[in-house]
C-alpha cells in the first residue's frame, strides 16, 4: 500500500497545488482590524473582555456576532449570525452549502452538539469515485458536481434557533444580506485566494461564476454577493423552505443538472440536521466535552488526553522530546483506531465506549518506549473491549450569560467543489472527499478508512472536526476548535495542553508552533519553528522521521481567566479577530 505525505503527495495533485496553496497563502495576508482585534503573533494575551466574546476568522463576521450579543441575544444567536456571515465574507470556507457541528454549554451546565454534518445523496453509492478496474478516479470526489454532499448548514442554524435562539431569525440573517449587498472589501490574502483558485472554478462551472473576473483581484476591490444576499433574504422569509425547496432547491437541482451532479429535490427534502450526545470525558480536573460522530473528533481528542495524561508532560517541558513522543506515539495509535472504527453512526456501529475505556487505552500505551519510536507499520487498530452496546472555519462565542457556543464548519477543501449554484450565489462542499473512496486509498487529506466511512446513500462522511468546550471544576473554562483536515484533532488536543499544562495563555496556546502525526503517513509533521533542532536530532536518534510543512489550523479559543473575564485567542496565522464587551 503506498501512503501519501500530506505535502508531497496527495492523491488529487492538482487540486492539492491550488487548493492547499492557498489554505497556506491564506496565512501569510493581514486585514486591516477593527480595534477590538486581538494581539499580534507575539502578544502574551489576547483581546480580553469582561463579559462576552466572538472570535472567527473574519473581521466582518467577529463584529456581526458581537453586535447580536450588543443587541441582548444569545450565543446561539450570535452563532448563526456569524455562521450566516462567514459565508459571505470568507467565502474560502464559510458557508450555506457545507455542514458541520456545534458544541454548546448552557448557563446552566447542560450540553449538547448538533450535527448538520452534509449527507451522501440517495444516488451515491459504494464504488462511485473508481473507474472500471476499480481505481480512484483523480479529483472525482473533490473537485465538481459528484463531489457535493447535501448541505446542512442552513437547517442546523434553523434546528439551533429553534431550541435555543432568543432574536427573532430574521434579525439574524439580516446583516448578513445588507454585508452581502454593501460588498466586502478584500484584503490581499483574499484577492491572492480568489486569484489561486479562479482557473478550478472556471472549469468546473458552465457559467462564469462571480467570485472569478477577467482580471485579477486586488486589495481593497469590494466583491459584491447579490445572488447570496437574494439566496439569504429566502431564508431569512421561508426558513427551511427558502433553501430546501422552492427558488433556491430549484437553481441547486437545476446546477446538478447542469454538472452531472446528484442532488435532487427529495435529497433537500429528506436533509436534517440532527441533535446528538456530545462526547464527554475527564482529563484531570478538567471536563472535555466534544464531537461524537459522525466526527472522529470528539473521540479521538478524549483518546488522545486520556493516553497521555499518566505522564507528566509539564515536567518533561513543552515541545521536548519526551513531550512530543509520547504525544506521538498516542496519536499514531489514535489514528489507526480511526481509520477502522469511525463512521457515521446511523450507518455503522461505532464502539465508542470500547475506544474510550480506560483499560484499553492504558493497553494501548503499554508498548511505547522512550528509547525507540514505534514504526506505523506495527501498528493497527486495538482490539476493543466487547461492551453490550456505539477549508472549514471554526467559531467560538461566550456571550454575557454564560452560555458558550463551539462550531466548525466546512465546505471541506478551500471553496469546495468550486461549484457555484448559477443564479444562488453560492459555493457547493466537496465533502463527498471525506468519505473513503476505496478502503487504504488516501484522501486529501491523506486519511485512510475502510468500511465503517464507505460511501452509502444518505450517509454522512466521517469528520475530524472537534469543536470542544472545557470545564473546570464544573464551571465554564475554555471554548476551541480550528480547521485543518486531518491536523483539526491534534491541534485542539496541542492547544489544550499548553494552556493546562504548559500555563500558556489562550492567545499564547493558539499561536504557539504545532506538530501532527496521523499514524500514516509514518511522520511527524510540524511547522517551522515547532522543534529546536536538538530537540530534532534528539528525536532522530530514536527513530522519528520529522518532516517541516508549512503553517496550518485556524485556532480560535476563549479562556475564562480567573477573574472572570473573557481572553480571546485568535489565530495570528490568518485574519483572524476577537472582539468583546
Ligand atoms: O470534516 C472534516 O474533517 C474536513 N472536511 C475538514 C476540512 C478542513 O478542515 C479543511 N480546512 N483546512
């Protein structure tokens, strides 16, 4: 089986030019920020507020949450409000026509999670990205029409509001129609991502998409959205009937036509976003509760903690050799019962209290040594216990009653399937990618699965995304998640121990250099600066491969500070903003 670095050899290698490109491009702009922004890269500490916090990864869509909570509304009605405008003015990844899932804690301590995770349609099946010799078609499941999944955004907003809004939905959606129709002033890094991926969209649309044009981008043009803002204003007046049906499933149906895609009226019809038990462990004192699947997230961070937490980590110092094996050894031990026992649990019995039991995952440690790294190849899924029994943007919001709202959401690669709904105004996923295509092929990601994420009609694609909130001592401690791919479990897991054990502050715990392993490829990957280069050789000597890529994840976190007040960590990888009261 040949295994794929995430850098060098992505199965879709063109995609992989354009697309992951810009995902890096998109770190090396800045935006102009509003003066609530948080501190640059070298600050100790965040934006700090007394009551209530947004931070995500566009200024426009920090201040339009902040102004809901201004208003007296709640978390979850500065969520949507930003969910809403993050696709209008990060269209990269922000979206109406992906998924993804929240995590939320109540003032009172109730949580919860919603999964408005895409779904397969009901014409997918099993074998669709492989050709007659039942080889992966390049970019099939990436790139165009086959690559959408049904969209979940749109309903999860209207789920959550349902449960928890307090504003009318209306007042919700609104700013971000009169953003749509004011425009958005691109930065630098926007207008170069736009540039990256016009050529991807052009193919890959039978009309001339508006987020493309004859020449190129530059700072400072104001890109105008006015099928969207159309799009947004049947929403705001139809709630579901303004997406899933009417005008708006007409032009989505229409477009699939159009591209040979599959989504049909009964497909929009039968979409629901679903409320779920989130995932719930201890790590210490602190209480971690996360995405239950269909995301590997939640699962996989509570492994990950639960391996390393006999050992002491603060002692051994952070980013030191015996802190990043130990993390590494836990993770490629991780990734391997991923890659075998994740799914989407209405499709496949996921044994989660088997990954989570204790015992075995003590087991699973038991054969790391400090003296030599375990190769990848002698490792595989464990043997569980039998029980009885189961380009993405990442927000988080505290607002002035307590209540914290966690989400990731995605159209998958950096705008998606570059599919733009003709006459909607709107960016198409390419989730369908996050299914396996064909069991040990990677994904873009360089992910491998096998039955448990098969492609299946109505199915949902397995997710690393892992929005988590922390508790501690029963109250309220810390709000956090990133995009990433692959890398999202391992930077929210990173993020979390260097605030827990490394005593980083929030802005300090996001903007510290990570490291990533994913069992195969067989490496550690980090970015520049991540590891000293004794600790480098240190690591060599016993076996690990090290290999550099470049900055990656969006962290964006809130810390409650022992006074009571909010510090917002907002990564200084992208254009990413706090903002408080
Ligand atoms: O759900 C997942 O795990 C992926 N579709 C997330 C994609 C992602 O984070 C891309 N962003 N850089």
């Amino acid at each position: 089986m040949k295994h794929f670095n995430l850098i060098q050899g992505f199965r879709a290698k063109r995609y992989t030019l354009s697309c992951v490109a810009a995902v890096l491009l998109a770190f090396s702009g800045c935006a102009p920020r509003p003066q609530t922004q948080s501190q640059p890269e070298a600050a100790k500490r965040g934006a700090v507020a007394d009551k209530a916090m947004v931070v995500s990864a566009h200024p426009d869509a920090s201040n339009i949450g902040l102004e809901i909570l201004r208003k007296g509304g709640n978390a979850y009605d500065a969520a949507i409000a930003t969910q809403f405008a993050l696709a209008v003015c990060y269209p990269v990844a922000g979206n109406i026509g992906g998924g993804g899932f929240l995590v939320y804690r109540h003032h009172t301590g109730e949580t919860g999670a919603l999964d408005f995770r895409e779904k397969a349609p009901a014409g997918a099946h099993r074998d669709m990205y492989l050709d007659e010799d039942g080889n992966v078609i390049p970019n099939l499941s990436l790139l165009g029409h086959l690559a959408a999944g049904v969209p979940g955004s749109v309903d999860g907003m209207l789920k959550i509001h349902e449960k928890m809004g307090s504003l009318p939905f209306a007042e919700l959606v609104q700013p971000s129609i009169d953003l749509a129709r004011r425009g958005v002033v691109l930065t630098e890094r926007e207008a170069r991502m736009l540039n990256n991926a016009r050529k991807e969209m052009i193919d890959h649309n039978k009309h001339t998409p508006y987020l493309t044009r004859q020449q190129p981008w530059q700072a400072g043009d104001t890109l105008y959205h006015l099928d969207l803002a159309r799009t947004l204003e049947r929403i705001r007046d139809k709630g579901r009937d303004g997406f899933y049906a009417g005008e708006t499933a007409d032009l989505i149906v229409k477009e699939m036509q159009r591209g040979g895609g599959l989504i049909s009226h009964q497909d929009l019809k039968d979409y629901n976003a679903v409320w779920r038990t989130p995932i719930k462990g201890q790590y210490k004192d602190f209480t971690i509760t996360s995405m239950s699947p269909p995301s590997s997230g939640g699962i996989a961070l509570m492994q990950l903690l639960t391996m390393v937490e006999p050992y002491d980590l603060k002692s051994y110092g952070w980013q030191q050799p015996q802190t990043i094996q130990l993390m590494t050894e836990a993770k490629r031990r991780v990734y391997a019962d991923r890659a075998t026992y994740l799914g989407d649990p209405d499709f496949y019995k996921v044994p989660t209290a088997g990954l989570l039991d204790r015992t075995y995952l003590k087991e699973r440690m038991q054969d790391v040594s400090l003296e030599q790294a375990t190769a990848s190849s002698a490792v595989k899924a464990g043997e569980l216990p039998v029980y009885e029994s189961d380009q993405t943007t990442h927000f988080s919001i505290v607002d002035q009653f307590g209540n914290a709202a966690s989400i990731t959401t995605t159209i998958n690669g950096n705008y998606g399937s570059m599919v733009v709904v003709e006459g909607a105004g709107f960016l198409l996923n390419n989730e369908m990618d996050d299914f396996s295509a064909k069991p040990g092929v990677p994904n873009m990601f360089g992910l491998i699965g096998g039955e448990a994420n098969s492609v299946q009609p109505g199915k949902r694609m397995l997710s690393a995304m892992t929005p988590t909130i922390v508790e501690k001592d029963g109250k309220l401690f810390m709000v956090v998640g990133t995009p990433g791919g692959s890398t999202i479990i391992t930077s929210v897991f990173q993020t979390i121990l260097n605030v827990v054990e490394h005593d980083m502050t929030m802005q300090e715990a996001v903007a510290a250099p990570r490291f990533h392993h994913q069992w195969l490829p067989d490496e550690i990957q980090h970015e520049p600066d991540a590891i000293s280069p004794e600790v480098r050789q240190a690591l060599e000597s016993k076996g690990y491969k090290l290999t550099q890529r470049r900055k990656y994840g969006a962290v964006e976190g809130i810390l409650v500070l022992p006074n009571g007040k909010l510090e917002g960590g907002a990564d200084p990888r992208g254009d990413d903003v706090a903002v408080g009261f």
